[in-house]
C-alpha cells in the first residue's frame, strides 16, 4: 500500500496518476484541509475536492479546480442581488458542498462525508482528510493575518507574508483512515505529492503525531519537488519562499523535508541540483516532473514507486 499526501493541483495531478497505476486497495491519499471554510453558509473542502474530481475524471483541466462543463447561473443570480461572489462556485460543483454540509449537519464527520461524496462520483480509491477537526491555514501578511482563501482568492497573493499558522492544529487529531494507513504493516511507501510544501503539506504534518508517525515508520517517503527551474508550476509557492527568505529551487524543498524524506524527484532542468540534495542525505531521481496530460501522470506515479521501491530505510531520515 502507498499512502499519498496531497493538497492542491499538483498533489490531484500526482494523486490522479498513482490512482492510475494502483488498485483501490494499493493506495489511500491523504488531502490537505487547513483550505476548507465556510462560504455562503457551505462548507467548502476545496483540496478534498480537487482530488475527488480528478480521480472520478470530471475535473476542469483548464481551471485545475471545479468540474468540467460548469455554468454559473447561482452565482450570477447572485451577483445581481449584491451577494458575495469573490469565491467562485459552479452550478454542478454547488452540489457537492451543499451535500457535504447536509451531511456535517447530521454529525457525519467529514471523513463520513468525504467517503460518501467519493462513492457518489464513482471514486474507488480511498480519499480522506488529514484530520476531522478543523485546521485553518492562515498567513500572516503585510496587510495583517489572512484566512487561506482570503489570500489566496480574494486577495490573489498579492500580499506579502511573513508567517504561516495552522489554527486548531493542536486539537487535530489524524482521521481514523489516515492513521490506520500509517500502522498498516502492508505501507511500503509514503509519497508527498508536488503540493505547496507551506500551505498543502505542512498542515498535514502538522496534525499531532503525524510527522513523528512517518519518521518512525521505517517506510520510504519520497517527495516530488513543485518547483521547477525556480517556479512553481502553479501557484504561490515560489513567492511565498522568496517572502520567508528562502530561494525558490528543488534544493530548498529537499531542505523542507529533511528529517521525513529519503528521497526527492526533481525535475530533469534542475538535474544540477541532484548533488546538493544527496549531501543533505537525501536520494534524488531526475524525472520529467511536468504533468500536462493523464498519461504524464501515470508516468511520473510509476517513476515515483519505482524510486520508492529501489530504496531500503534502515534508519530514521537524515537532519542536517
């Protein structure tokens, strides 16, 4: 079993790819909610359904979020009312937050409802969220402290940040399925997807036990670089490294993970940087990280398992 953390396009992308290459009993993806808020009296996981939509193949390829075919009738309704519409809500993808609430209503948890909203679409893979109590990302910025899609949305990460918290993490607690992959003797690896190392991984791993968990599970962890040739391949990850001091490069995300990861995928323009990752005791694999169809996912999930799989722990990860 391979258990996948993931948040944002990137992670879906990969998430999409390992779900290509695995049966539903081979992988179990674990997606970032530190994203989801309340929106129009909804609640909105929006990393959880990113996931959900790209594995059930009804994904908007050209947004990376929402469902294809949408309309917007909802929201230009509401526009004409004077309703708040700087979040984004498709007609379909109404749908599946109003049957979310529905259920958090009922005193489902949100694994509950993640897990019937995926059988509802068709998804086989597992699909659960790190925690089922809420974590919110916020950053703090030159214009104060921002909720995640305050920033993220509304404000277009414009704002300069100086500091990421994850509010409510010290109450989390792993969700039942999460935990369960991380003590199941049958996980051979972990992979962290090429997801903003701020703002879709490090709430993951900052849910109590978590990154201990993984570091103590002897179990190879491989992380996939979302920087290529110093950008991000989509959103603000290298602004936000930049705004924290950091340079933007694959060398700096394998620092992120020192302590958790054996190995790194790099992408082949960065190959140069192999070297300096493997001083820092980590593996590096050059690979053609870009994903722009269905069948470079797939590629990328078979080099990442491949990779995995060529890599015996005999120790907790390297920190230095």
């Amino acid at each position: 079993m391979i258990l996948a953390l993931a948040g944002g396009v990137g992670g879906a992308k990969l998430a999409n790819g390992l779900a290509q290459v695995l049966s539903p009993d081979e992988l179990v993806v674990v997606v970032n909610t530190g994203d989801d808020f309340t929106h129009l009296g909804l609640r909105i996981s929006p990393d959880l359904d990113t996931v959900m939509y790209s594995l059930a193949g009804r994904n908007n390829i050209e947004t990376g979020w929402g469902l294809a075919g949408e309309t917007w009738c909802v929201m230009t309704a509401l526009e004409r009312i004077g309703a708040q519409t700087w979040f984004r809500l498709g007609d379909q993808d109404l749908a599946t937050h109003i049957e979310r609430t529905r259920r958090l209503a009922q005193g489902e948890t949100l694994s509950e409802a993640t897990a019937a909203l995926c059988r509802a679409y068709g998804v086989r893979h597992s699909v659960v969220p790190m925690s089922d109590q809420p974590v919110q990302t916020m950053l703090h910025t030159d214009e104060g402290t921002l909720a995640f899609q305050h920033y993220f949305v509304r404000r277009r990460c414009e704002p300069r940040v100086l500091r990421v918290e994850f509010a409510g993490h010290r109450e989390a607690v792993p969700a039942h399925r999460f935990a369960a992959a991380l003590a199941d003797d049958r996980l051979r690896a972990i992979v962290i997807c090429p997801s903003n190392p701020y703002l879709s991984i490090q709430p993951i791993l900052a849910v109590p036990g978590v990154r201990q968990a993984i570091a103590a599970r002897r179990t190879p962890v491989i992380a996939v670089s979302p920087i290529v040739a110093g950008a991000a391949v989509k959103g603000p990850a290298a602004k936000i490294m930049r705004e924290l001091g950091c340079e933007p490069s694959a060398a700096e995300i394998a620092r992120l993970y020192r302590g958790i990861a054996h190995g790194m995928v790099i992408d082949e323009s960065d190959s140069k940087l192999s070297a300096a990752i493997e001083a820092m005791g980590l593996r590096a694999r050059v690979a053609a990280t870009v994903m722009r169809t269905a069948a470079d996912q797939a590629r990328l999930a078979r080099e990442v398992v491949a990779f995995a799989g060529s890599i015996a722990v005999q120790s907790e990860p390297v920190n230095r």
